[in-house]
C-alpha cells in the first residue's frame, strides 16, 4: 500500500523501516480524517497499536497544539509504558514536535501536578488512573481539549468491573471533549457489535475496521500413549515431550492454567533441563521487579522458554516466539486463539502451537478446541450489565469533581453501554448509598456524604469525602494476601493468606521456582528460608484464574461425544475409553443430561455429566446435596470438575427427575447464598469496591485482613436486616456468573427438563472413573499434585470399570 | 460437604476456681449455681460510631445485637453481667434508635442488670438502667473485670475477642471462642460488628501459660479443644 497518506516525515521514516501501511492502518487514517469513532480488531502482530497512534501522529506532527491531544488507555501499567517506548522512536527520529508521558499509579506526584498543569500532547494511562484524574476539578480544563481516546487490549476490559469503570470514564470524556474520537483496539472477539457499542460509551456512532485475519495457525494435539493420566490437571507426565519442543525452537511459551500449576512445571522442567537452557517462570503472584527481569530478557531473546499463566495474556511485544505450548485445557477458543496468537507476532506467517491435555476429559477439549481453531470460531460470553458497586463509585468520583443533577448523572451514566439498560430506579438507590448508605432505616442523615442545594445539585460534604474517595479507587479487589520474604530481606512475592495460615514450622512450600521452609508469619509477611532436604512441598493455591470451560466448547465436546466417527483424531487412550463407555452405559447426549448412579463400597454414587464448568457444577452439588440431605439419603460429599459432578451418600437417589427440578433454584439457593462462603468473597469485593469498606483509612492504614473479616459480619447482619440493599444486589448480580455461576446452572436446568437419562448400574462406569479419582484430592492443598493420586485406586477403579 | 464435630454432652462445661460455669453455643457464659448469664463487648451503636466517622455501615448492629441477647437469656436467668465495652464509644448510649433503646430498657428492667465499664465505654449514663460498676466486682468465688491481668484466680473478662479455628479436611473453619483454663476464662465478643484476636497472639498467650481449652463456636455449635503447650526445643 503506498505511503502517500503520510505526512512526508513520517513516509519516510516507514521506508526507511521497508514498512508499508497495512490496508487497515490506512482506514484508520481515512476514519480520522473523517472524524469517526473506530473499533478496530485484527489478530495480535497487525500493527494494531501503529494503526491507532497514526492518526494522532500525523495531526500532531503537522499541527501540534499546545494542550492534551491524545490520551492511550491500556489495561496493564507496563503495556502503557512500553507503548510510551515504542512510540518514542519515531517522535525522536524524525524530531518531531510532540510531548508523550505516561500517567500510572507509579507517577510520583509532583509530575502528576505538573501533567495537570502542563499537559503534555499524548498521555498513556490506565483505567484507574483516568479515574481518579476525572474526579479533579480542573477535569474539564485537563480533557477538554482533546481530540482522540484510544483503548487497546479492549477485549480484556470490556465485561468486566474495570471495564464498567472506564465505560463510565469514556461517557465522562465525551461530555468534557465532544470532539474526541474514540478508537479502540481488540483481538477479534465473537460479539463485534456489543464491543462498538461499549467504545461508543458517551454516544459515539462507531464505525468497524477488520484487520487481515492472516494464516491460520499451525496447532497440533501432542499424541500421548498410555499415560495420559486419568484425573489430575498438571499434565506433568508430557514436560519430557515439552522440553524436547523447547530445545528444537527458539523460544517458547508455555502458558498454564493456575499459579500452583506454573510452580509446578517449571520445578519439573527444570529436572528435565540437562542442557541448562534458560527456562524462566512468570505469573501474577511474584514480585513486579522479577516479572519485568523476565519480560526484558525475553524482549532482548535470552530466554529459550517462559511458564507463565495468563500475566503474560496482554501486552507487551515478545517478537521472537515461535512456539507456544499450552498445557492443561483451553477452556475456550477466544483464549486459546489469543494465547496461540503470541506466537510468531507477524501477520504472514502461521504461529505454531502445541496442546498438552493433562487427563482424558482434557483430550476431549483439546480435540474440539483444535475443531473451532480450524473454523475460525470464536467464544466468549458478551458484556452483562454494569456493576451497581462500580456505579457506585464512579457517582461518588463525578460529585468531587462537579456538582450535578440526578437528572443529568442519570442521562450521562446510561450514556455508558454497560449501563444503557440502567432502570432510573437503581440509579436512585446507588446515589441513596453514595449520600448516606441507603439505608431503609433513615439512621445516617447528620453523617451525609452528599448534600443537596436549592438547585437539586448535589455536592460533596467536606473535601475529606474526595480524599477518602481518592485512596479507594479502581474495582481490582485483592485476596488477602501475605508477602513472602526470604530470611535476609528479600520479597519474592505473595501468598494468599489462608494458605500461609495452614503452615506448620518446617513445613515446606514451592514458591517463585523455589522450595521454601515457612518460618513463620509477622504482621503481613511470611517469613520463609530457602529448604534443605527432600521433604514433598506444598503448593500455593490461588483463588483467582481458574476459568471455567465455555459453553462453546462444551457444545463441541457433547457433539464429539456423539459423533464415534469423528474418534478417529482421538488418541487411542481416549477412543478405549470412549467405547468401554458406551458398551457398558451410554454417551452423554447433546441436549440432555445422563446421570449414572452406582454403589461403590459402602457408599452410593450419583454422576452427573453437565459439562457447564465447575463453579456452575459446584453450586448445583451444594443444591443436590441439601435436597438429599431433606430426603433422608444422608448425602456424605460432593466433587465437581469442568465436566462432571459426583455425589456420594449413604442411601441410593432415586427419582431424579425430581432431584434435580428446578425449583431447587428458589428457597434452597437462597438459603445457600445466605451462608456461602462465595457469596462472602463476593460481597467483600461489592463493598470494597462501592467504597463501603475502605481499603485504607486516612490516618489509621487498615490491614487486609481487617477487611475480610468485617465484611462477613456486614454480610450477615444486611442480609437479615435490608435483603434489597443495592449492595446484596450487586453482590446476587455477581453470583449470576463468576464463582457460583447461578446464570449457567439456570440455562441447564431448564435445558435438561424432561430430558434426563438415568442409568443405575451396578458398579462405576468408565466415564465416571475420572471423577472418582477426584475424591479426596480437592481439598487438600496440593489438590496439585497428581502424584497424590494412589496408583493401586486407578487399577481398581479400571478393574470394575471394565466390560464385561 | 465437611462433617462437623457432633457435639459431645458436657461440650460447654467447665470449671473454673472450683465453680461450675457453662459456655453456650452463642457466645454467652451461664452460672447455674446464681441464675447468672456473663456476656462481653457487646459494642452497641459501633454502626453509627463509623458512620460519625464517614463510614455509613448497615445501621442495624445494635438491632442484631440485642435480638441475638435476648435469645440467649434463659427464663431461669435472674442476673446479667456485662463485662464492658457494651458501647462502642461514649456517644453510643445517645445514639440508640428509640426502638433499640426500648427493646434494651425491657431486657435490663427485668433483670438484676450490671453494667462493667471496659475501655471503649469508660463512662455510661444512669439512665440505662442497672448498676454501673466502674472495677472490678467480686461475687461468690470469681472476680468479673473487663480485661484480664490482675487477679489470681477465678477470672472472668472480656476484652480480647479470641477467636480460633480448625481445620477439617483441609478447610480451615475460624470462629470466636472461649478460652479457658483452671484460674480464669476469657469471654468471646458478642457485638454484630466485633472482629476477632486470634488465641495465638501474644497478648492471650501470655495469659494461659500451661494447659488451656478452647471453645470453638462454629456454626451455631461449640467445639472443644485442649492445648498443651510444647516444650521449647
């Protein structure tokens, strides 16, 4: 494409590079020139970021005014640092006229002033940091002059609770800079439309632009024998199979699942590393100095291989991958699409990947994983509704900036896409709470944040409300976490305290690629040494990060299920398996529910194959087991996977139409909700984030562990007392997806109705072999370790599985 | 599903300086012998004592509080001791709404009601109704003061909110306790909004230096423990 819709510095500078302008890029110029609002989507490697910075580069170079032109808006600090670098090149080179700085949470507050004062012509920033620079005063003054907002990695933030906030900061934008564009920047995603709408935000018509979809990647299952292992998800039996891919390639990623799986791996690959190559580990729990040490020698290709989870998602540019290995189950195709993605981050040559299923029920996903990749199909749930908690916030944020109207609050927040179905009626409740708590019970009326004057506008009370305002801002609520300090003085990272709780002196723990013995814990700290001895470690598990398997995926499962045909790609293993199934029970269907139910020693099994991820399948084990509890089956315990849930009781279920009706989704789910330890977690989050509990206090720094015990016993008391609270509201809003996943469990439910096939069998099928082996195992810490797995249990649980 | 501990008969029971007391699953002390029910920091009005300070916490903790209190005494119940720090601050006795204020009124005129004063209420208006005593009260073999220290034996204060946990199946299940041994016996907090300090902390352990048991409330049951203290290697 020739270069002459460039400025002749800039044309020059993208020959000198032997660059051309990518057909998308150019559109992007044209849609600028225009004035039009873009979402742009294209594959990672497209030039993506280029694209949205071209239009502001050729404004500025020709024309630079002497106020905030730009403002960049990612959702990783480092993204928006790295871009900074990036884009710095050309501006030096060419020595053009353009001011670009970076705003984070980092910003010392000097500079922070100054950018208020003397804006430079392009800001990068984050979500929380637009945030907090719109609840100024001088907002209007800071943005007003501003001509385009551009947000990457937008499919990482629309959706969710960031993404509420910053939906509600563009709808802000829109009526302090009217002539703004808004651009975003996305992975191809499998709701378009709603993603335009959420860049929209404010008002905006958005126009779509679609980058080359380029090559189709290169993924292959690795073909395992016989030990693919029945249960477990660390997939350790492969790393020989996975270091050999290492050392015939550059570099490679190895993305995992979950932190204690990362530990893990890289410890075992290590023990596979007789050539010592440079084999780094990477995830969200160790310190950032060490997270950056290995993002940098990546970008400079010192490293043959990277474990990491998904801190290695978004961002930054690694340039020479050219093989990604996933290990564990995809759990969805976007993901895995995006993941695959990293490798080869260039548009004309196919990335190469590899898929590593740690147990049988993995095989399954990973063969229908491959199948939608083949399809160029796509998965992903669309954006739910805004969070009332996150509103909650963000009303509070706008009243320390400038007075106003509900009226006019009310008009600008539904402006925002995740709130345009807003009732005005929820709106009034969440401004009720942010004057006085919005309580039934008038109680608080003299301790007001808000007050009202005769024009009905509201205003802060005291300038101590936007203080306190200001420290708890952002919807990212942690799990109350203990740094880890190694004796001698250094942090390496954080644990999540309730596993810091269950160490005993010299107990030891895998941690940052280390064996670690607990010391003990002081204050937020826990003090460890590095192990002698061979004693096994304990792994750290995280709560975070376990994403369930999508409903897409689970549709092609159910399909490969039913279709022997299409067993041929399967590994042998797996196909036995299949067909001992199906000779001594049945496949489950693909609108129905099979549910087998067997004894087993002195108990009775009840299996239920749903394939709606495990939160969804937890909750329905927590509703089963209380409904067999009342009928007198004295139900014992509950395990549920991805795919599968097992019940163990005394007595045999019987009529289990009845059993799982859904009614069970009334009184007993309301009773459950009332003592669930989710629902707590998820409550703590709600008001953490509505500014109820504050992360810290002015004056008195509150620790964190402060803060999770005193949300329980608001819990308790506001659910007895105010069940309608906005609160309780956003909190059952919450439970719908996430952790218990009520939505799912609903949609399944009603799907199943009249469609259930019970077999009782004499003894345990096959299929539900895996399950079994999961008993015992969920609990414990090390649930990790498939090791723990007794080998003398598979061969008998095999033994009566077989046909006769 | 985590099987809980079934509650054994005599879980509860116990002695202290000779005298038979009785801890209840809901947090409260019972004296057969004198028709007495001890309860400790019941932090009334902690909800508005935030929201004074620009926290608007659900304004129903004293509410909670007192329903919770007037469940737990008896009909053969003839005294209550408070062991202190019933208000979370000094304004807390003003602040009550009129129908907490009523519904406290009818529980301390129906009883022989003492007030101890702790730390957080360190003064508190005749017009509650009761005796307020300001030291600590010596009856029949015990001696009832807001925080422990001082006394040789027969104990019983509040203070610390202790709190403890188990362990079942690798879950981790906390709750407050009651922590006890021969000499003296520390009451859990009964307040809605009171937080915990953990039995492990140096301030408890001081004070049970050997053999001590701990009453574990979790979920509506009361579970024991003993501890031996291990010999420092």
């Amino acid at each position: 494409m020739p270069l002459d819709a460039l400025p002749s510095s800039l044309a020059q500078w993208f020959a000198s590079r032997r660059w051309t302008l990518h057909p998308h890029q150019r559109a992007m110029i044209e849609a600028a020139q225009a004035g039009q609002s873009v979402l742009l989507t294209a594959p990672t490697g497209g030039g993506k970021t280029l694209a949205g910075f071209l239009p502001s580069l050729i404004e500025l170079a020709q024309n630079p005014p002497p106020s905030l032109h730009t403002l960049y808006i990612s959702p990783l600090k480092a993204l928006a640092v790295d871009i900074h670098r990036n884009l710095g090149a050309p501006i030096e080179e060419l020595k053009l006229p353009i001011r670009l700085e970076t705003r984070t949470g980092d910003t010392p507050a000097a500079r922070r002033q100054r950018q208020r004062e003397d804006p430079p012509h392009m800001l990068m920033t984050t979500p929380e940091s637009l945030a907090l620079m719109l609840s100024h005063q001088d907002a209007d003054k800071t943005f007003g002059s501003l001509r385009a907002v551009i947000i990457d990695e937008v499919h990482a933030l629309a959706g969710g609770k960031r993404g509420d906030l910053l939906a509600l900061g563009l709808a802000r934008l829109a009526k302090l800079a009217p002539e703004a564009r808004h651009v975003g920047l996305s992975a191809t995603i499998a709701w378009p439309d709603e993603l335009a709408a959420w860049i929209g935000s404010g008002g905006k018509k958005v126009h779509r632009i679609a980058g080359d979809e380029g090559p189709l990647p290169q993924v292959t299952m690795l073909e395992p024998g016989e030990e693919l292992p029945w249960a477990g998800h660390m997939g350790l039996h492969a790393l020989g199979e996975v270091y050999r891919k290492i050392g015939q390639h550059q570099t490679t990623l190895v993305f995992v699942n979950t932190r204690a799986q990362a530990e893990l791996v890289f410890q075992e690959l290590w023990k596979h590393n007789e050539a010592n190559l440079p084999i780094a580990l990477h995830h969200g729990s160790l310190v950032v100095e060490q997270r950056r040490k290995v993002e940098a020698a990546m970008a400079a290709g010192k490293l043959r291989a990277v474990v990491a989870t998904s801190s290695l998602d978004l961002g930054i540019d690694w340039g020479a991958v050219d093989l990604v290995i996933q290990i564990g189950a995809p759990k969805g195709v976007s993901r895995l699409t995006q993941r695959v993605g990293r490798a080869n981050h260039r548009l004309d040559t196919p990335s190469e990947a590899l898929l590593v299923p740690a147990n049988r029920f993995e095989a399954l996903e990973c063969r229908a994983a491959l199948g939608a990749i083949a399809a160029r199909e796509l998965d992903g749930e669309k954006p739910r509704p805004g969070g009332l908690d996150v509103l909650a916030q963000h009303v509070l944020g706008m009243a320390c900036a400038a007075p106003f109207t509900a009226d006019a609050m009310y008009a600008e927040v539904t402006s925002a896409a995740p709130y345009a179905a807003l009732p005005r009626n929820d709106f009034d409740d969440v401004l009720s709470y942010v004057e006085t708590g919005g309580y039934a019970l008038q109680a608080y009326d003299q301790w007001r944040h808000l007050f009202r004057d005769s024009l009905g506008q509201y205003h802060i009370v005291s300038p101590q409300v936007a203080r306190r305002y200001r420290m708890n801002i952002g919807t990212i609520v942690e799990a109350a976490m203990l740094r880890v300090r190694i004796r001698g003085g250094k942090v390496i990272g954080e644990v999540e305290e309730n596993f810091a709780l269950g160490l005993r002196n010299g107990d030891t723990f895998l941690f940052a690629g280390q064996i670690l013995a607990f010391d003990r814990i002081q204050g937020m700290e826990l003090w460890a040494s590095r192990a002698k001895g061979k004693k096994e470690p304990k792994i750290p598990s995280y709560d975070g990060g376990k994403l369930p398997l999508s409903t897409h995926l689970a549709e092609r499962v159910r399909g490969l299920l039913q279709q022997p045909r299409s067993w041929k790609d399967l590994p042998p293993p797996v196909r036995d398996w299949l067909k001992a199934q199906k000779q001594r029970s049945l496949l489950p269907d693909r609108k129905g529910l099979l549910v087998e139910t067997f004894p087993r020693g002195s108990y009775h099994y009840l299996v239920a194959y749903g394939f709606e991820g495990r939160p969804a399948h937890q909750t329905l084990g927590m509703l089963l087991t209380r409904r067999m509890e009342r009928a007198g089956l004295k139900p014992l315990g509950f395990v549920a996977t991805d795919y599968v849930l097992a019940i163990w009781s005394l007595e045999p279920a019987r009529d289990i139409d009845q059993l799982f009706a859904q009614d069970m989704l009334g009184d007993d789910l309301e009773e459950w909700m009332a003592e669930s330890s989710m629902l707590r977690r998820s409550f703590r989050n709600v008001a953490v984030i509505a500014g109820l509990i504050e992360r810290r206090l002015p004056g008195h720094e509150k620790n964190r562990r402060q803060v999770t015990f005193n949300s329980d016993l608001i819990y308790d008391v506001l659910r007895r007392h105010q069940p309608d609270h906005i609160l309780l509201r956003a909190t059952n809003a919450d439970a719908a997806t996430g952790l218990t996943d009520i939505r799912r469990l609903g949609l399944m439910l009603a799907r199943i109705k009249g469609h259930i096939t019970h077999r009782a069998l004499d003894r345990v099928s096959p299929l539900a072999v895996p399950i079994l082996l999961e008993i015992g195992r969920e609990t414990v810490y090390g649930s990790a370790i498939d090791a723990l797995i007794d080998k003398a249990d598979v061969d008998e649980l095999l033994r009566e599985a077989a046909p006769d | 599903m985590t099987p809980i501990r079934p509650q054994h008969g005599d879980v509860g029971r116990l002695i202290v300086n000779g005298i038979e007391l009785i801890a209840e699953p809901s947090g409260v002390l019972w004296w057969p012998a004198t028709a007495t029910l001890i309860v400790a920091d019941l932090h009334f009005e902690k909800g508005s004592s935030f929201a004074r300070r620009g926290v608007h916490l659900p304004p129903y903790d004293t509410a909670a509080t007192l329903a919770r209190l007037a469940a737990a005494i008896g009909p053969k119940i003839r005294r209550i001791i408070c062991l202190g720090d019933s208000f979370h601050d000094g304004k807390g006795p003003a602040s009550l709404s009129f129908d907490d204020a009523m519904a406290l009124a009818r529980l301390v005129n129906t009883h022989e009601w003492i007030w101890l004063t702790g730390n957080h209420d360190t003064a508190l208006p005749r017009s509650l109704g009761g005796q307020i005593v300001t030291d600590a009260l010596r009856l029949n073999g015990l001696t009832f003061q807001h925080q422990a220290g001082d006394t040789p034996v027969g104990e019983v204060s509040g203070h610390y909110h202790p709190k403890s946990h188990i362990d079942v199946q690798g879950r981790r299940l906390s709750g407050m306790c009651f922590i006890h041994d021969e000499r003296r016996i520390i009451l859990p907090s009964f307040g809605a909004y009171t937080g915990g300090l953990h039995i492990d902390s140096p301030p408890i352990r001081a004070l049970f230096p050997t053999r001590y048991r701990v009453d574990l409330m979790i979920r509506g049951r009361l579970v024991r423990r003993e501890f031996v203290p291990q010999i420092a290697s």
